[in-house]
C-alpha cells in the first residue's frame, strides 16, 4: 500500500529462503525419498512444492519480471497453469492463506527440536554424519504427540536415531 517494494522483496526472500527451502523442501525430502511413503502421501507433498513456488512467482512476479516469467512458461504445463504469461495471473492475496494455529505450533516445535540437536552437535563438534542417540526427559502429552507424527522429520533432518522417552523418576545416564 505504501509502494515500500523493499519490504516486500525482503519478505519474500526471507519466506523463500528461510521457510520454504530450509524447512519445507527439506522436510519434503523425507517424504519423497522415503520407500515407505506413499503414493498419495508424495503426490500431496508434490503439490503443495509446485503450488507454493507458483505462488511465490506470481508475488515476485513484479520485482523480477523476466526471471519469474521464464520460470513460469517453463513450469506452467508441468502445474497445470493456463495462460500465455503470468502477467494475467491473479497476483496473490493473503486472504487465500488461512492461518492454522495448530500446525503453526506443531511446525514450531520441530524447527525447535531440530535447530536443538545441530546447535548441540555445533557447540560439542560431533559431525553431521553422526546419529545421535536423544533421549526426552520431562516430555508432555502434546511433545510425545508431535514426535510420534514427526519422528521420520526429526531423524533425518536432526540426524538422529529413534528418540527415546525418559520415564518420570529414570536417572539419566
């Protein structure tokens, strides 16, 4: 509204770099590397990469013209877009974009865990290649829930074995 093109263009760099490559692609990786996963599941994880990258298009879209129009008219076909160019693509709005609390909170957790175990690993320097043996103590019903739908996330991106729960009262070794 204030024409402030800076703050936009810095929003959206920090959204495309910070949100959606080092956590969402990353994460969508465990997915679609996954022999256990499934079709659906990885259709799904598909869509939502070539969705969000349609859309970050359409916002940079004004920013950087020629490069979000030669991405476009290469991956149009692939995402089911019609049109000749993405200039007469509906620019997007925020209000298509409902915020869910919920997964926001669950999200954060994971990102929390994650950045835990590598700022761990940095400060004592063990070596990404290295599986970690973590053991939670003092967990909570919403933290035993979120490890179990997110294990898979957390072994390959914290790189970690299976997360073991200390009981109330187990001394820690």
């Amino acid at each position: 509204a204030e024409y402030r093109l800076d703050i936009a263009a810095g929003a959206l760099y920090e959204f495309t770099w910070n949100e959606f490559c080092d956590w969402y692609v990353e994460l969508s990786k465990a997915v679609l590397q996954s022999e256990g996963a499934s079709e659906p599941g990885k259709a799904v994880v598909r869509r939502t990469l070539i969705d969000t990258l349609e859309t970050l298009r359409r916002a940079l879209h004004p920013l950087a013209p020629f490069i979000s129009e030669g991405i476009w008219q290469k991956v149009r076909d692939a995402a089911g877009l019609e049109g000749a160019s993405i200039m007469v693509r509906e620019y997007p709005r925020a209000s298509a974009f409902r915020p869910d609390p919920a997964v926001d909170a669950e999200m954060r957790w994971i990102m929390d865990f994650i950045l835990g175990v590598r700022e761990i690993r940095g400060e004592l320097d063990i070596a990404p290649s290295r599986t970690l043996q973590v053991l939670l103590q003092g967990s909570g019903t919403i933290d035993r829930e979120y490890l179990g739908r997110n294990g898979a996330y957390l072994r390959r991106l914290a790189g970690i074995g299976e997360p073991r729960l200390l009981v109330p009262g187990e001394t820690v070794p």
